[in-house]
C-alpha cells in the first residue's frame, strides 16, 4: 500500500491570480493518485493582518475555488489546499480537498490562532477524509497551523481510522525558537506512528519545514526552509502501526470528542486491517 505525495512550499499573498499560477505550478509536477499540499492560505492569501479580508472579491475567490478544483480533476490528483473561505455568514480557516472526481471537502480550523478569532468562526469537528488511491482507501486527517500545539486532536484522528496526517500551515515569524515546530511535527508522527505530510509557505522567516516524516519519526523527506520548492516521495502505509495506542492507559486517562457540526461531518469507519507492530528500533499564541 504506497502512496505519493506532492508539498508545494509556496508563497501566498492577498494576490488570487498570482496564488492560483503558484498552485498550478505545484499541480504540474504531480502524477495521478498523489496527494497534493498546498499551504495554508495558499489560494485566498494569509498574512497576520487580516485586514484585507473586508476587501478581497469574494466573487473572484469562488471562481478560483472553481478552477483549482478543475485542476485536481484534470490532473487526476488529490489536492489539499488552504484557503480562508467564506461561508454561512462568516469567514472561516479552511483546508480544502478536491478530488480527481470533481468532489470538494472541507475541514475548519478548530483552535485559531490570535489574530483570527476577532475575524474568523472557528470550527468544532474533527473529520477523517476517505482518499481514493489505486489499493484501496487511505484515510487521512487534516490538520492546521497552530493545531501542532493540540497533540490530542491527533490522536483522536489516528483513533478515528486514520493513517496520516495532512498538516497545512502559514507559520513564518522571527520570533519563533528554531525548530520547536519541527519537533513537534516529529513527535506527532512518533507518538501516533503515522505519517506526517507538512506543508508550509516559502518565506524568509519560515519556522515550520516542509517535509514528510515516518510512523518511527524519521524524517523522509525535506525542503530548504524560506525557498520556493516541490518535495514529491512515495511511502508505505505498511508502517503504520496501533502498537503504541494499544498500550494506553485509558483506564486512568481517556480523552473525549465532543463534536458540535455546523453540517452533517463527513467520517469513516475504522480499516478493519490490522496493523503491524514495527521492530524495536507565524509564531502564532
């Protein structure tokens, strides 16, 4: 069970038409069946003043949520892309999927950062998202941002069928200590020994890599921090493990999900596989 994935470290702007070539570039390099990332962000713009928001044509962002959905259809790709989107009334923190099929899905940003909550609505759901590929369906969890800090949004996902993590984000600050967000991202794959698929912004103050990392914690890949780049590797979900979520103390400690839907939650069953046990071996507040 193999799967691809294409991380497009790009930046993002308020500049639509210039996001959307950034995007299509990225897509370009993908083959069929690979899962596209694409920052959060990447197609509406992001920046900490999100004051361009009250201006940024919404007419224009539906019609480019539009033509990035008919590239992923055209190229035959899975693409998660971040956008901020706005919906039922209010703006929202958004990572998108599009399907090769032309189906859209979307998930919103649980714990906002600062800077957003006066602006944006925040999210209540923690989705798993069914991924076509060639051997079967991968399920996938997605992730935003500042979400690294909440490992138990994680392992809820891992809980709830997943077998990796998507994980947009748009953190670049130069106040950020090196490689904190780094760690993080590593622990999340070795604490829940599932893949991590991170994609960041290109930007000169980038604290969070781009990069993919194993169930074991080994980093697999990585891009250059602060320059524009394409990552693309394939992995084996065979390392995918409950080994160490098995073990669990949950007689003395058990978190709980309390989801509050604004629509009907799109989910997944738990793979009835059994996985095998592997051997021994913006700063944003």
């Amino acid at each position: 069970m193999k799967t691809t994935v294409t991380i497009g470290q790009i930046p993002t702007g308020w500049d639509i038409d210039a996001n959307l070539a950034a995007i299509a570039r990225v897509v370009g390099r993908a083959e069929p069946d690979d899962l596209v990332l694409l920052p959060e962000g990447a197609l509406s713009g992001y920046a900490p003043d999100l004051s361009p928001l009250a201006t940024l044509d919404r007419a224009r962002l539906a019609r480019a949520v539009g033509t990035v959905g008919e590239l992923a259809r055209q190229r035959r790709v899975h693409l998660f892309c971040g956008s901020l989107l706005p919906e039922d009334g209010a703006w929202w923190n958004v990572a998108l999927h599009f399907t090769p099929a032309g189906e859209r899905w979307t998930y919103r940003k649980i714990n906002l950062a600062v800077n957003e909550r006066p602006v944006l609505r925040a999210g209540a759901e923690l989705p798993v998202r069914r991924v076509a590929q060639p051997w079967g369906d991968l399920l996938v969890g997605v992730q935003l941002c500042r979400e690294i800090r909440y490992p138990e949004q994680w392992q809820q996902l891992a809980r709830s069928g997943a077998a990796a993590f998507v994980y947009l984000t748009n953190a670049a600050s130069p106040e950020a200590t090196t490689g904190v967000w780094r760690s993080h991202l590593i622990s999340r794959a070795a604490e829940n020994q599932r893949y991590v698929f991170a994609v960041n912004l290109a930007d000169p103050r980038q604290h969070c890599p781009s990069m993919v990392v194993s169930p074991r914690g080994e980093v697999l890949a990585e891009l250059p921090p602060g320059e524009t780049g394409i990552l693309r590797t394939t992995v084996d979900l065979a390392e995918v493990s409950d080994w160490s979520l098995n073990q669990q103390r949950r007689d003395v400690i058990d978190l709980r999900y309390r989801p509050t839907p604004h629509h009907p939650a799109t989910t997944a069953p738990r793979p009835s596989a059994a996985h095998r046990q592997p051997s021994e071996t913006s700063t944003r507040p």
